[in-house]
C-alpha cells in the first residue's frame, strides 16, 4: 500500500513528538503534522517555554533543561510509548536530554539539522565563531534574557512569500538555553540515532553529522534549508515516516 508521498507506509501506526528549534514555536511544524496525519500517525507538537504561544511565560531562569523538561512533561503526561522524538536545530540539545532520561519511551530518535551534544556541552560554544558572537551580543543588549531571532534569509530560505510569513511568527530565544549546559548527551543514549542533514545551505551542523556518523547513527543528507519543515515538509516526511527508512530503538 502506497501513501501520497509515493513511498511505503508503516505498517503500525506512529506516534510523532516533534520539537521545534530557535525562536519557532509548534506553529511551524503544522504542514508536517498535517501529511503525518494523512499516514494515521499521532502527532505531538509541544512548545517550548518561553515561545512562540508560550513567550508570555519567559523568564531569567528558563532553560536547556525547562525545555527538556517540557517535552519529557508531554511524553509523560500523554503516556507515550514507542516514541518517534523529533528534534530541529537548537532542539537537537533538547531532544538528547529527553531521550538519555526517559530512554524506555523511545522508539527512534531523529535530529534535523541541529546540535547533537556530548553531556557537559554547552549550545553557545557549538555553534561556528561569528554566529556564537551575534547571539551573545543580542543577549548582552537584552540583559542577558533573550537572543533577537535571526534573519530568515540566513537559513538558506529564498522564497520572499515564505519568510514574509515566518519572519512575524518568531519570538526570542530564551538566553539561557544556550549557555546552560546538558547534564546528559550521546554518551548516555543507549541507541542510535538518525541524523538528517539539511545541506542545500551553508549548514553549520556538518560536525554534528560526522559525530553521528562516528556514534553508529544512520545519516541522511536532504537537499533542502535550515527550513525544511515549512519549505518541503513532503521531502521531510518521507525520511521520517516511509517504511524502512528508520533505525528502532530497542
């Protein structure tokens, strides 16, 4: 039985946590959710605190580990089991602490285009030179609370009507999510992962793909942006929902 995305459906029906990156919010995960849905999955899109529909909530203290703590709340309080946890570019540090801390709920673990940390790692000092010292002189003109989102355009995106409709929806990035370090990284997943590199832009998580690459995981490159979630999420989901495409977690 074939899908509209031309593949082979699973034959068990999945349930998808998908978490977003920087200064997004679950908003801008809605097309992917929408074609998962069309294949019978379960779609979980939480928010981060101090995001999106949740920015209302930022404070000095919120995060790396408020935001592990929310999505590892969503699990827990849905209780969900034979998760496929998602995480995009800053999540990527989310989605690690989440599945080295609740590793039994995990079916698979994917990482798009983002960091994926050794424990004691700290997101500031992953990213290259002249990105690390934009977002700290944002934060030190903020009072060290938030980081101002970054232009769209930077992250590979050409189409005007696309960043005309993203740009208004992002809010800034709690400060402290990249300064906190992660108490718990790759050394502590007791399974790989999938790593699914976006690399039709100038993609600064390359050495995150070869760190997968070294730890057993399965690598993926896209021909896509940093935004593939929004500006091709057919080709996104076909990496993560067509059969065979996927390395399960025990």
């Amino acid at each position: 039985m074939t899908d509209s995305l031309g593949g082979r459906r699973r034959s068990a029906k999945e349930t998808y946590v998908l978490v977003h990156g920087a200064w997004h919010g679950a908003w801008c995960w809605r097309p992917v959710e929408a074609l998962l849905q069309e294949l019978g999955a379960q779609v979980f899109t939480p928010t981060l605190t101090g995001l999106g529909d949740r920015a209302h909530l930022l404070t000095e203290e919120t995060g790396l580990s408020t935001h592990i703590a929310d999505v590892k709340a969503t699990i827990e309080s849905e209780d969900l089991r034979d998760v496929v946890l998602v995480g995009h570019s800053y999540a990527g540090m989310v989605v690690t602490g989440v599945a080295a801390q609740i590793p039994e709920r995990i079916k698979r673990l994917v990482i798009v285009d983002g960091f994926l940390p050794e424990a004691g790692e700290v997101a500031i000092n992953l990213l290259p030179e002249r990105a690390a010292s934009h977002y700290l002189e944002s934060a030190r003109r903020n009072s060290g609370l938030v980081i101002d989102p970054r232009p769209v355009a930077n992250l590979g995106v050409t189409d005007q009507e696309i960043i005309d409709g993203i740009t208004p929806r992002l809010t800034p990035q709690p400060a402290k999510t990249y300064m906190e370090p992660i108490s718990q990284g790759l050394e502590e997943l007791p399974f790989p992962g999938e790593y699914l590199l976006c690399s039709g832009w100038s993609t600064p998580f390359s050495p995150f793909a070869l760190r997968a690459t070294a730890a057993g995981w399965a690598v993926t490159e896209l021909n896509a942006d940093h935004e593939i979630l929004v500006t091709n999420p057919e080709l996104l989901v076909r990496h993560l929902a067509i059969s065979g495409a996927a390395t399960s977690a025990a």
